[in-house]
C-alpha cells in the first residue's frame, strides 16, 4: 500500500531555528548577555576541572585510539581547555587546537605546561574563520549547539580532512535536570538547543554520510556546598536577578540535591551522546 508523499525535513533550517530562538531567549532573560567571552569565569574553572578529570574510557579518545597512527597531525576545533588535545598529542606527532576563547586557551596553555606537552599549535581563533591546513585526524566536540548556520561549519571539517573525522553531540539537553526549574524561575519553558540527531540530519543534507553511535554521557556535575550549586544553576538558568527567583532556585535544590562523595550532585541518571563520524581517503 503506498503512503504518499512524504515532505523531506530541511534540517539545516530546523538547526538555524533551534539556535536562533535559544539565542533570542537569551537576548531577552539573561542579564549577563553579550558578555565579550562567555566562557570566562567560573564556567572556564569548571571545564578545567572536567579536562582533567578525562580518562582513557572517555568514549573519543576509546573511538579514536585505534585510528590514529603515530605520524598523524590531529585537529581539534574548540579544543577548550585540552580535555581532548593533551591526551592525543601524547599519541601523535602534532595537534592543531582551534579555540576562540582567550580563557579556554588560558587553561589549554597551562595544562599543555603541566603536562609537559610541547606538540601542540593553539590558533586563536573561532570556526570555520580559523585558517588551517588539512589534518589526517579532526575532531569536534561538544561545539556546534550555539551556531546557527552549521552548513559552513562541517563543510569546513569535512574540507580540511584527510582521513577520519569525528563529532561529539549530546543526545538530549544540557540542562534536562533543571528544564522544569527553568519554567517555574521564568514562567516559559526553555528553548532547546540541537542534539546529534539533528546533527545527523544536518550533515547528511550537506551530502556526509555519517555514522552515528551512542555513547554514554557520563559527566555529573558536582558541587561542594549548597552555594555553590546555586551560583552555577543561577548561570544555568540565564541569571535571573529577583529575590524570588534566588528563593525558587535554593528550595528546589535543597530539596534535590543528593550527598555523593563529599559533594552535592542530582540524583544519577542515564545520558547520552551521539558520536557521529566518517572517513575519507586512506
């Protein structure tokens, strides 16, 4: 029996939409907004912390290992702190890290120190602006959510790619533990921001044929005290500034918040990300 004609999805507008009416809400509830880098502060210190917490179970580096050879020149657009790069340039001959945010590379330069890394080239720059030259190896991940128009984007990675190359994208949403807090602070649900599923639809309409597989996503946010996980849920919900607010956001977390280790955490839940890759040549 035939079903018709089905409408094809442009994804790539589907993504500019997603990006654009989270940006506006942003525009519109966060005080803080159109600060000259968004990740300096406190949310610099706490991808910091997560670089150094990465171990070699981290679902990337797992997919990458047997990929890599030890000649090959890696690239890592928005390598942020180097929770990626400082353990792949110890496997190969040299990584190119792509980061725009003058705090991210801050921490990058220190932990490239700590490490004793020397194999590392850091370009001050965002993307696809950044000026690079092909690589055997790119990876990206954790990146894409906030840019609008994603064609240019991956056309980019796939341009400068020799061999393999590969995306990491959550598979629902950053703030998933806080989505009703947001509601009651704001009165408005949070817009979403794109997942790997919308990624995948994305590259395929630019004409990469990407592999998808689902990883866990296993990061669980900390917090030593009570204050502190207010401040960053405060960040996490656009800054609100009224009392109330500040009153909503302590009672809900005092009321949610499990002791785990010595620290404070929401209760443990299973997450996931999309790793979506592809190869090309040899």
């Amino acid at each position: 029996m035939s079903m018709g004609f089905i409408e094809p999805i442009d994804y790539l507008e589907r993504w500019r939409q997603l990006v654009e009416a989270r940006d506006d809400q942003g525009r519109r509830l966060d005080s803080q907004y159109g600060r000259s880098d968004e990740w300096a502060g406190a949310r610099a210190d706490r991808f910091r912390q997560l670089a150094a917490h990465t171990h070699d179970d981290d679902p990337l580096l797992a997919h990458l290992r047997p990929r890599l050879r030890p000649n090959d020149v890696v690239l890592d657009v928005g390598a942020g702190p180097g929770r990626h790069t400082i353990p792949l340039a110890q496997q190969v001959a040299r990584v190119v890290a792509v980061e725009p945010s003058a705090a991210m590379r801050a921490h990058l330069t220190e932990g490239l120190t700590r490490a004793g890394v020397a194999n590392v080239e850091v370009v001050a720059a965002g993307w696809p602006a950044a000026s690079v030259k092909p690589a055997d190896v790119v990876i990206c991940s954790h990146v894409v959510y906030g840019v609008a128009d994603i064609a240019p984007f991956v056309r980019k990675l796939d341009a400068v790619t020799r061999r393999h190359c590969a995306m990491v994208l959550r598979y629902g949403q950053r703030e998933a533990q806080i989505l009703d807090l947001f509601a009651k602070v704001w009165g408005e649900k949070r817009c979403l921001a794109p997942t790997c599923l919308d990624l995948l639809g994305a590259l395929a309409q630019v004409g990469i044929l990407a592999n998808l597989t689902v990883v866990p996503f296993t990061i669980g946010q900390r917090f030593p005290d009570l204050d502190a996980a207010v401040a960053q849920v405060h960040a996490d919900l656009l800054n609100p500034t009224s009392p109330t607010a500040e009153r909503i956001i302590r009672e809900d977390l005092a009321a949610r918040l499990v002791p785990i280790d010595g620290a404070l955490a929401f209760p443990r839940s299973p997450a996931y990300a999309g790793l979506l890759w592809w190869d090309k040549g040899d």
